[in-house]
DNA sequence: CATGAATGAGGATTCATTCAT
DNA sequence: GATGAATGAATCCTCATTCAT
C-alpha cells in the first residue's frame, strides 16, 4: 500500500506515534478515574468512557487493566523522580513539598496525586512486581537526593558527609510522605500552620531556608 | 434447667460475650484479608472462610461488608489515638516510632497495619462518612498532641507556646504518617539509617531525646 | 411422668389442644406477612418475629414454608366456602359483597384479604397441588350458591332452575372475584358507585334486593 | 467502510431496532417466566436462559430486575387500554371478553395473560410505584369506557346518563377482572356456562347484545 | 483500526432449613 | 419443647475480557 524505504519508516513511526497518543489518552483517563475512585473500583468501561473510546480498543493498548494499572504507577514515579532531579535548592525543596499538598487531585493534570500515592503504597503491599518496581524507584530518588544532599555547596549541595546526607535524604522522603497522606486525609488543613511544620523539619534537616521570608 | 434471676441474667451476658466474641473472629479474620489484598479485593467468601465460618453467618453481626470496612478502620483510630495518649515523654515517643516501623503488618495482632493505614486513608478520598471519621479521630489526636507539648514541663509536658505546640504536633503526625507510608513502600529498610533520620526530625520537633545512647 | 389411661389421654388432648394453638399463632403471623410482603418476600425468620418465636420453633408445626402457604390457603378456601353457606338472602348477598371491599387487608383478623386472595390464585397457576384444591373448594362454593338459587322460594331459595342456577352461581363468583382484583388495585374507589354498579349486576343476576333503601 | 451522512444514520437506526429486537426478547422471555412462575421466583438466570443470553447482557438492556416487571406491567396495561378504545359495540365487548378467558396463558404472544394480571394486581398492593401506574391506567380505561357508553347511540355510543356511564363502567370491569381471576383458578371451566352468565351480567349492564345467537 | 455487544465467572447478600444446646 | 446460631445454596448484579462486524 505504500512505497517500501523511507515511506515505509515514515509510516511506521507515524503509527507508533498514534500508539503513544492513545496510550497517553488511556493512561489520563485511568488516573483520572483511579484518583476518583480507586484502582479496583475504576471499571474497564468508564476508564474506555472517559477517554471517549471504546472498552475493546483499550485492549489493543494494554494486555490487561493491570498492565494500565502498572503504566500509570511507573509514570508516577517517574513524575517523582523527575522533581527530585530538578530541585537545586533549599527553596527548590521547600516550594516543591508545599506544593504538594496546595496541587488539586481532582485535576487530572496533576500527575503526583495523593490517592493515587497511597492506591500505589497499598498496592504494593500485595503485588510484588509492583512492590519492586517502587522500591527501585524510591532507592534511585534517595540516592539522588542523597547526592545532592552530599555534593560541595560549591556544586550546588549542602556539602553533608555521605552517612549523614543518606539519612537526611531519608528523612526529607518521610516527610514528602507524610504530607501526602496528610492530603488525602486532611485535605482542609490550615496551610501557615503546616507551613511551619514543614520549615521546622527542613530547617532541621538541610538547615535554614535562606530568605524565605514571605511566599 | 436453670433457674431463673441471676442466672438468667447470666445467660444473657453468656450471648452477648459470645456475640462479641464472633465480632473479633469476623474482624480478626477481615484484618487479614484487607491487610493481603485491600478492602475491595477482599471477597466476603474468603472473610469467611478465613474466620472459619459461612459467609451468610457473617451478616448476622455485621450489616454489610462496609460495616466491616468502617468496624476495622475504627478501632485503627482507636489504636492510633489510644497510643497517643499513652504517650508522656520524647523517648516514648521516639520509641513508639520506630516500632511502628518494626511491626510486623501480617501479624493479625498487628492493629496498626501500614497497609491498613494506606488502605483507609486512600479510601477516605472517597467515602465521605470514613473521610469524616478519619478527620474527626486525626485531629483528635493532634489536639491531644498539641496539648501535651504545651504543657509545662511540670506537668510532664515541653512547655512550647500553644501556637508552637500546634505545629509541632502537625510535624510529629507527619512524621508518623511518613513512616507508615515509607514502610509499605519499602520494608527492609535499613533500621538505624531511619532511627537518625527520625531522631533527626524528632530532636527538631520538641527538642533532643535525652540518655538515648544505644538502645 | 403421668399416669396411664384417661390422665395420658387427658395429657395427649393437652399436647394436641397447645400444638393446635402453636399452629394457629403461627398461621396468623404468616397471614400478616404474606398480605404485607406475598408468600415469596414473606421470610421464615419475619413470620417467626412477628409471632413471637423462633424460627426453628416453626418447624416443629409446619414442614417447611410450602406448608404454611399450604394451609393458609386452605382457610382462606374453607372462610370463603362458609360465608357462601351462611347465605340466606339477596340482602345477605349484597352486604356480604361490599363487605369484602371494605374490609381492611391489613387486619390482622380479616381473613378473607384480597392481596391473598391474588397470591393464591397467581399461586395456583405454578403449583398444581394448590390449583386442584382451590378448584375443589371454588366448585363447591359454585354447587352450593346454585343449590341455594335453586331452591324453591319456600325453602329460602330463588326458585331458578337448575340450570340456570348454575350460571347465575358462576356470575355471583366472577362479580365476587372482580370486586376483590379492583380492590387491590384501586382502593380507594368510590363507594357508591361501586354499591350501584355491584348492586347493577345482582339485580340482573338475582333479580332486585327488596327493601334496600338506605344501609 | 460506508459513507458518512445517509449511511451513517442507517447505521444508527440499526444498532436502535437491534436494542428494541433485544428489549423485546428479554420481555418475551420474561413474560414466559413469570408466568410460569411469578415476578419474584423467576430468576434473572432463568430469564436469561429463556432468552438465550448471559445473565449479564440482559443488564445493558434493563437496568434492573425491577425494570423488566415494569415494562412488562407497562405492556400488559397498555394492551389492555387498547383493547377497550377499540371497543364500539356490545358484541365487541361480548366477543373481546371471552376471548380473554378462552386465551392460553402460556402462549408467549397472549399478551394479557391472566396468571400476569393477578401477580400485577398482588404486586401492586406493595410497590407503590406499580400501584400509581397500575391506578392510572385502570382510571384511564374506565374513563374510555364511561365515556363510551355515554355517548350518543349516533356516535356508537349507548346514550347513558354520564353517572349511570360511569357505574356500568365499573361494572365491566369487574366482570373481566373477575374472568381473568376465575380463569387462573379454574382453566377448565365450562364455556357454555360462563358465556350465559357473562350474557347475563352484559346484558344487565348494557342491554342486550342483539343478534348474538350462536356462535 | 475501532466498536460495543456478548460472555460468564465472581461478588455481596438473603433466606429456608437444621441442629447443638 | 424451644432457641437462635449456623449453614450454604441461590439470587441479583458487575465487570474484565473477547470477538464478530
């Protein structure tokens, strides 16, 4: 039907392309329904619903609603790694973790939703090619954290020796986690005084927050 | 074949045991299967076959399945805020912390389980009536927090301002929320790397854990 | 436990009279149920509370749930069959007709309920045990209302030939079974019109109500 | 594949006959249930069965059981509407009344089954909403009757007095009430009997029916 | 590619019936 | 006799998945 060669790889790619655009419809639709309702109570048809296609072409993108499952939680901790990558400050850090908690989980542009954290924590509790698969990310976001924590300030770090920025970098996730538990429980939470808190930890942490004086 | 009165009364109270009895096999037996597989995966033949009874059985002492949900997510309020509550110095604490972290989630004995904890929190994202609960029972324990760290030292407390002891108090639940968040996530977790990351935050949050040399 | 002859036989009536009494408590709470909720909504454990035993206590009096419907029936048959032999004049007719649709269904004491008179004759479509004996008890209703109309004027009758008796006994039964299908389906029908259109057809079929002037 | 425009409503109108063609096969096979065996003993299985679907197809075509007793209700009221506003003369009425009684109930296109119309009537004295639409009707039909019998003999009506329209209304139809509940009770009735006492009944409410010799 | 009708296994729940006490 | 806890089959309904078109 088309002229082998060029024509050829030029078709081709423009399919994978169609591919990759249908994936990342599906996948938007998935969480959208999964921050809503759930891994387990999002159904098949309203995922094929809300991404205006039909429940069996979903099949053609994804073996299964697992493997969907699965896309959408590696897509999330690739979003986390990603910031962590791009932070370079303290205020990078600070901004970064209150916006965490300010971001709206209904929004389906928000890719670090707090349900779906605590879907995927669950999760992993239960399925271990999932429990592996976080696991590794969350070791590659520590060490990269841990790094930065370690490199000179002259490098853009904080100059802490190896033992102790692995332990702070440890103690900066804990608290990234805890605020999005915090989220999902709390959503109302009164910001200035969770504002505080945070300081109060990071300044502990990485040490004072220079110039932060107001937002 | 007894008489009637006491003993009768008695016998009244033998039902009602036996009923209260049955509730803790039912609830026992739900933990297990919510901590394996999740509230929603979790069928109610494997509830019942778990506790070693027939699944009509079930609904004669609980209504519903999520009756069950709501019976087991209470009485985790109940552990957490009971724990608060029991707590009275900053070893308590530190100590209360880490075993969080050490208890083993598969241990039906277990009544602070991390999946749990993880479980219940994404779904108060959507059941308003557990969101409410959830609410009700976190800020409860917060207040109960805030108020012992404003207390004077003399009244065992750590005499921070009561707007201080506000934040704080907010620092502490988002350290535990971490932690329980982070456990699910990451099991093996190396033990005194996380007791310094948590002594770290904790020294900053009400001060330094005195005589805590090796433990 | 007792001693021989007339005491055992005294003791035996005793048992028979209480067995006799169980049935009939029985009887009445299964009536209460089955006209509020029809034999099938109508649960064991329902009639067992609302006559004030155990459900397994009905077992004792009553094979299973059929047999209750069973003898339900049954009296239902047997009420029906002694009001038509109560019968001794068109006026008794008459009165006896706009009494079934006045007749409160949810009475307990009124034993000749139109929701139940549906539910059987529904019933008897399915179950030929019950067809053949409402068939048995309907055509002796039939046989005895045209006795009646047979009879000789001095023998309380109306005089109709035999023949003819039987077809005004059939027309008697379908105005009967008409008013009792309309009063479960529009209750609150007007009385007057119904007394007129009642009063229209017994006419016709009997020939005019002497003396009927106001009730 | 097909052109849009034209084609394409073709298209649409035909995946609409299907949903209709599907609807009816459900009621179809819903009707033969539930008159074999009654609204709540015939079983969504059976149904299906009967219809030769899966369980779960029938639910993209009815939202619940509930829908299906519904729409059957539905049906079988509105055939019964359109059987009396095609009513214009007493030998209508005379033929169209023992048609129903001399109908085989099992047959899946007698659309007015008797065995259904005693269910709907027992049922109506429970659901409210069944009762409303059922007391609708019936009002709409008795109107259409009255109205009838009211009107002019010019105008194919009988000339009666609005007031005496409306009794002779009611009248009729408790007469085909009372046939179709004597027919579930005694199928095998004899016609030549019934067909006098029904003439009885007509004749008195109506007049005679003129040159209804034999038949 | 795309549709959406169809399947059927599986889930929550009910209820007639039994039986140890 | 009497209780009511216990059973488990049966019911309604959902949903992941397949497949003819």
């Amino acid at each position: 039907m088309s002229a082998p060669g060029v024509e050829n790889r030029g078709d081709l790619s423009k399919a994978e392309i169609r591919k990759q655009l249908q994936r990342k419809r599906i996948l938007a639709a998935a969480m959208y329904c999964f921050v809503k309702r759930g891994f387990h109570a999002a159904s098949m048809a309203t995922i094929a619903k809300t991404a205006k296609m039909s429940p069996g072409l979903i099949y053609r993108y994804f073996d299964n609603k697992n493997a969907i499952i699965f896309a959408i939680i590696a897509s999330q901790l690739e979003i986390a790694e990603s910031r962590v990558c791009a932070m370079r400050s303290a205020r990078d850090l600070n901004a970064a973790i209150i916006e965490y908690f300010m971001a709206d989980d209904n929004d389906p542009d928000n890719t670090a939703s707090a349900p779906l954290f605590l879907e995927m924590s669950a999760e992993s509790t239960r399925d271990p090619e999932i429990a592996r698969e976080i696991r590794r990310m969350d070791t590659a976001v520590r060490i990269e954290l841990a790094d930065w924590l370690s490199r000179s300030r002259d490098e853009g770090g904080l100059g802490f020796p190896v033992e102790v920025a692995r332990e702070r970098a440890l103690a900066l996730v804990l608290l990234v986690d805890g605020l999005k538990a915090r989220k999902a429980r709390e959503p109302g939470l009164d910001i200035s005084c969770l504002r505080n808190a945070v300081e109060t930890i990071i300044t502990a942490v990485i040490g004072p927050i220079e110039g932060d004086g107001v937002d």
